[in-house]
C-alpha cells in the first residue's frame, strides 16, 4: 500500500461508527461524538452510528453475532463502504468483522493515523507517521496481502504466497529499523537545537487537540501558525517570540494535540517532536471549556504527560473557549473544579492579560531582579539585557551606567563571564525606585 493509499484511504467513503460501551460507565448522550469528529477530518461522510453495551468483547468478532447481523443490514442499507470501531480491533477481529460485513473495517487506531499521516507537513513528523503505521501494519499483513491467499499452496507446502509475505514482513521490519535510525538522529538534532535555546525561558503548549492551542498561540504572539477546527490540525511544532509583559521575551511552542487512548505507537513515534515539552520551563495545558468532556480530556492530556515523563513539570491550567459557554454555571463549575486555572478566549482575547500575569508568575522563580553596575560605554551588555530580559530602569553616574532589569538566573553567570567589569547584586527597592516599566505588549 503506497503512502498516498494511506491518506486516501478512508477519503470520500461512507462510514458507519461503532462503539462497545462498557455497562458500568455512564457516558455522554453521544458516545460516539469524538469518533465522528475524527471520522469527518478524515473526510468520510458518516452515514450511520451502532453501539452495543457488553462487558467483555467477543475474542472472535468483538461485537456479538445478532449485533454482526445488524450492523451488516445498517451497512447495507446505507451503503456504506468502511465500518470504524471506536476500540482497537485485533487482526483476527478485524479479518471476521470484514468477512461476516463484506466492508472494510478499521480502527479507532488506524483511523488516528490516517490522519496524521494526511496532516503531517515537515520530513520529522512524515518519518514518525510511517514507523507508527508500519508498527501497526506488521501483524495485520496477511489481511492486508489478502491477494496471497488465492496463490497459498496445499497443506505442507510452504507456496509461494507465505514466502511473499515472509519478504514483505522483512521488508516492513528493515524498513522500520531504519525509520528507527533516521528518528533517533532527528531527536538528537532536535535535542541540540532545543537547548541552544535554553538562555531564553521556554513554554510549551500542550493539551487536548482541538482545545485551541494554535489560536491562543497566534493571539499571543501574532505567529499565524495554521489553526482550524479540526482534530489534529497542527502536528508539528512551531516556537515564536512572545513578549510577556513585565519579563521580556520567552519562546512559545505550539506542539501535537493530545487525544484519549493516544495509540502508544504515536507516542513514541512522536518523541522528537514532544521534545519541546520535555525541555520546557512552563507548560501552559490548554483546555476547551466549552467541551461537555473537558474534565476527562484534562485527564487523558495529564495521563499523555505521565507517559512521556512530563508530569511533574511546572504547569498552568488554562481554559480556553469560554466565550462558547452559554451557561455560566458551566464555567462556575470548572473554576470551582480547578480553582489555579486561568480561563480565557484566545478568539475574544478576554483574560489574555490575566495569562500574562499568571505566566509572569510562574516563571518568577526562575528570574533574577538586580541591579547591573557596568562601565558607561558597555552598550553590548545593554543590547544583551534588552534582548534577553526586561530593562525596567537606567541611571548614570561617575562614568558608570546602573541597569535594573529582570532577567532570567540563567543568563548572570554568562554576563559575569563576558563583563568581567560588571557588578551584579539584587535589586533594592526604595520609594524612589521605579517598579513598574512593561516592555511590549500579549500581541
């Protein structure tokens, strides 16, 4: 199956949408909402939708056999041309389904990755698309080589189709050997690139896709990075300059939306790109306010974290979308639920003063207020604390120029190093002293 098989794979079709829900957990008055939503950024029509409540999945088929038997009549019906489960099938459950449908029949897992594979632009993201695809596709390739059955010879003879999907499996195993390779390089590369970075503060956006990353992204810093209303509209990462007022510049970065039951395989595929997370001095998690789910997306975002071992990184909460909220008991509920979030609307831009601040804040520990003595035609280290921190005053006197600014406690060490004539020391408030001089604005 060639790369643009895959992209097209589930295009232009007819989907009808299935779910196993589980009897002891009560779900929404939709429970297949987010799988449509992953089935029309797909681009498929959904034509239908069948759920079933059932303890334990049936080892055969998944579904039980009077359920088979609706969904084939709903299938036909409609006219359907690929079933999506919202569960992740094994290959022998998806090789029965399709027998007893006479429909193609696809994932929650494969649907996920097709569409990553549609959206991703940069050669990192491509290369982590394919190592995910092909891990999923090695044990399914009998289903996938279906031609091979027609030419299988009789029992005790190895035909040549088992020998052609014995190549084809080595094929797949080498190729991701060197997908494997080619990422590793692209990690480390990436690792390089991330902590050249480090003499400025970064923060890293992470959370649920669709929470509206990439739209608050843009209100902050003007970046017109790409944003839609689509599941998976940004999968790579983007860093611009924001101007935080008070503090001076830090580097935002847009990263890969987050989503329940993320298939591992992404996730680990993803490692590279996530880099920015993990280097990260603040997380800003974004939520969608106005989703009915926010709650168990924070959750399934926070598990995400876990996984990739950024739990217990600095964060800050921050709910999104609440000028979609038409109920404010809604948004009562979730600032009683989780009273440190900041709540804003990157769209209105309302609260988007109060992120600034609350940033501001969690940042503080790692920033330095002082005062620099330094010789009057030192203009080198006055660029360097412009571009690096934030000048809150300058006096002169005696042939000497005393800056107070905040910068980050990372950057004294290397202005030591580089004015050996400077003199660095905390800055003393006095009532003369000025405490206020915002540099640029959240733009």
């Amino acid at each position: 199956m060639t790369e643009r098989d895959r992209k097209q794979s589930v295009a232009q079709e007819n989907a009808i949408l299935v779910k196993l829900l589980d009897p002891s957990i009560q779900y929404s008055d939709d429970p297949l909402e987010e799988l449509d939503g992953l089935a029309t950024t797909a681009g498929t029509t959904v034509v239908g939708k069948l759920t079933q409540r059932r303890e334990k999945p049936d080892p055969g088929t998944y579904l039980g056999k009077g359920k088979i038997e609706e969904l084939s009549l709903c299938a036909e019906a409609s006219e359907a041309d690929v079933i999506i489960f919202d569960n992740e099938l094994s290959p022998g459950q998806t090789r029965n389904l399709e027998r007893e449908t006479k429909r193609k029949v696809i994932d929650r897992t494969e649907l996920i990755l097709d569409i990553f594979a549609t959206h991703a632009q940069t050669l990192e993201s491509r290369l982590a698309v394919e190592l995910a695809q092909l891990e999923y596709s090695l044990p399914r390739l009998k289903r996938m080589w279906s031609h091979l059955d027609r030419i299988k010879m009789g029992v005790g003879m190895r035909g040549p189709g088992e020998k052609q999907l014995e190549v084809d499996r080595r094929l797949v195993e080498k190729r991701i050997r060197d997908l494997k390779d080619d990422l590793d390089k692209v990690a480390k590369r990436r690792e390089r690139e991330v902590a050249a970075r480090k003499e400025s503060m970064t923060i890293s956006l992470v959370g649920y896709t669709n929470a509206g990353k990439s739209t608050l992204m843009n209100a902050l810093t003007s970046a017109q990075v790409l944003s839609a209303d689509m599941l998976f509209a940004t999968l790579d990462t983007r860093t611009r300059r924001w101007r935080l007022p008070h503090w001076g510049p830090v580097l935002l970065s847009d990263t890969v939306g987050f989503i329940r039951d993320l298939p591992h395989r992404l996730i680990a595929s993803f490692k590279a790109t996530l880099e920015e997370a993990n280097q990260a001095d603040l997380l800003l998690h974004v939520a969608d306010a106005s989703n009915p789910e926010a709650e168990q997306q924070i959750a399934a975002v926070n598990d995400v974290l876990a996984e990739i071992g950024i739990d217990q990184k600095s964060t800050l909460l921050v709910m999104n979308k609440i000028d979609r909220i038409e109920d404010s008991r809604r948004l009562e509920q979730l600032q009683a639920r989780f009273p440190y979030a900041v709540s804003v609307s990157a769209v209105s831009r309302e609260g988007l003063d109060k992120l600034a601040i609350a940033v501001s804040d969690a940042l503080s520990k790692s920033f330095s207020d002082v005062e620099i003595e330094a010789s009057v035609d030192n203009g080198k280290l006055v660029a360097y604390l412009a571009k690096n921190g934030e000048i809150v005053s300058k006096r002169y006197g005696n042939e000497k120029l005393y800056v107070h600014c905040r910068i980050p406690t990372a950057h004294l060490g290397r202005i030591e190093n580089q004015n050996p004539d400077a003199v660095i020391r905390p800055y003393e408030y006095t009532s003369e002293s000025e405490e206020s001089g915002a540099v640029g604005d959240v733009a």
